[in-house]
C-alpha cells in the first residue's frame, strides 16, 4: 500500500473517534464502508458543535453528491482513532469536505478522503444559499485559511 502525504497538521480540526465491534469485517479489521461513516460522524459532529447545523429543524440539509476514500493501512477493533477535517472549497450551495482517519496518536492516516455536501432547503430539496453561521464554521478550517 502507498502511504499518504499528508500528516495530521493539514488537518485543522482533530476528532476522537472509537471503533466499535461491528466495524471489523471477517478479514479482522475495520470493513472499508465503516470509514464513510466516521468521516459523516467527524463533519456533523464539527458542524453541529459550532451550531452551524441542526439535524432536526434546520430549515438547510447537507446531502452527498460525490464522496471518496484511499486506504493506506488497516485499523481494527478496540483501537481509538482521530478524524482529521478540512474544508478545501466553499461555493454558493456546497462544500468540499476533506477529512482523514489516524490510528490515535499517529503522524500519518491510516485513510483519507472526501466528501461533496450540497446544502439544500430542507422543504423543496432545492439548493440554496450557505447559511451565515455555517460559511463561519467552514471558513474556519478552510485551506488556506480564508478570512
């Protein structure tokens, strides 16, 4: 496997994450669909701690329209993990999410990815406009940094 480029201080945000016994696969480590799922747990953890996004009311959705993963070394259950986020554009209506998975307290990612949110009107699923708040949180942990 090749090795990623990129260590932990591209990273702006640092996340802990856990892995759970249902994230091992018969091979004995984490399944690859299992890191979708702690790059979704890092972004709206991030998001909404920074009240930038409520799951519940919010009158704006994010929804995936493209997402990716490279793999460069395998993890397994009971190790603690770091999510590693970045935002790399901001455009009217959507992001692009940059994130990364460490094996907790490594220099380098075991994977990296990336997702593609077009933030929608929760009613009529129509993209609109980023909110004040959440352009603030993304702007944030841009690179390079904006602002």
């Amino acid at each position: 496997m090749a090795n990623s480029t990129e260590t932990r201080a591209a990273y702006p945000h640092i996340a802990p994450l856990q892995t759970r016994w249902a994230d091992n696969d018969v091979y004995g480590h984490v399944n690859n669909v299992t890191y979708y799922s702690y790059f979704d747990t890092v972004v709206n953890d991030y998001l909404i701690g920074r009240g930038a996004l409520d799951i519940h009311g919010g009158a704006v959705i994010g929804l995936v329209v493209e997402t990716g993963c490279r793999y460069f070394s395998p993890l397994a259950f009971p190790q603690a993990l770091e999510g590693g986020l970045r935002v790399a554009r901001i455009g009217t209506s959507s992001v692009r999410y940059e994130l990364a998975v460490f094996a907790s307290g490594q220099e380098t990612p075991a994977a990296e990815g990336h997702f593609i949110h077009v933030y929608v009107d929760r009613e009529n699923r129509r993209p609109t406009a980023l909110p004040g708040p959440l352009r603030t949180a993304l702007e944030a942990i841009a690179i390079p940094p904006i602002g």
